[in-house]
C-alpha cells in the first residue's frame, strides 16, 4: 500500500522556489490542477465547475487562455478557441442526440459561420451576416422539410 498524503492544497516548486504546480481546491471547493510555465503563469489547468463539469484549459505564455475542452452536466461535449483578446472564436461541441457542430465567432460574439452533419448524415453549412441573418445555407433548409 502506497504512501497518503492529506491535504487542502499541494504546491510544488522549482529549485528557484518557483511555483510550477498547484493542487487543491477553489473557493466553491471543487478541485483543480494548475501547471505553472517558466514565465509564472498558468499556462494548463483542469478543474471541476458546476455541476461538477469537467474543464481542461491551455493558455499562451501569457496565461491568457486560447483553448478549452469541456464536457457539460448534460454530456455535452465542446471546444472553445479564444483570441489574444480571450473572446471566443471558434466553437465545436457534439449536441445530446449526436450531431457535430463547429462554429466560427467574429471579435463580437455573433456566429458568422456553421457547419453541421445531422445524425442522418445530412449536412448543412450557413453563414450569417452583422445581423445574424442568414446570407447563404447549404443545401436549403427547406430542403430538410418534409
């Protein structure tokens, strides 16, 4: 049998005294792993939120976060890019019933572009003006009525 340790929070340190990595919990009390780059910043993490929902998170060497991986309490899983500004960008998550969705985000918010494949196989692509209105979809969505 193996060694324990018993603690809130495990910090460990670099031969300089350097945090590289902290283990513990945050202020709600779920847990999370936090990998510290050269520069001190968070650069990797993986935490439980609400709902105990699973993220991993990956930061440039500025500890800005650029991507996240995540499963949802409703089994969702996702990807989120985010810009040097940490505004999302790009999204791809797999809903409930198993259709893949991959968005593209402009710098304020609003998808201007999607592609899916329905659980049929069918696909379907649109792109989205400054409004959010269609400009264009393929192949028609009145297609898919019948």
């Amino acid at each position: 049998m193996g060694k324990v340790i018993d603690a809130e929070k495990i910090v460990l340190r670099d031969e300089a005294g350097n945090v590289r990595a902290v283990f513990g919990l945050q202020a709600d009390g779920t847990p999370q792993l936090m990998l510290v780059g050269r520069t001190g910043h968070v650069r990797a993490s993986i935490r439980l939120g609400e709902d105990d929902e699973p993220t991993i998170s990956l930061a440039d060497r500025n500890g800005e976060p650029r991507a996240e991986f995540s499963v949802l309490a409703n089994g969702v899983p996702g990807i989120n890019l985010f810009d040097t500004e940490g505004k999302t960008r790009g999204t791809f998550h797999v809903s409930p019933n198993g259709t893949p969705k991959l968005a593209m985000v402009d710098g304020r918010g609003n998808p201007r572009s999607v592609l899916c494949l329905f659980t049929d196989g069918r696909p379907l692509i649109e792109f989205f003006d400054d409004n959010k209105k269609t400009i264009f979809e393929a192949p028609s969505k009145s297609k898919f009525i019948a």
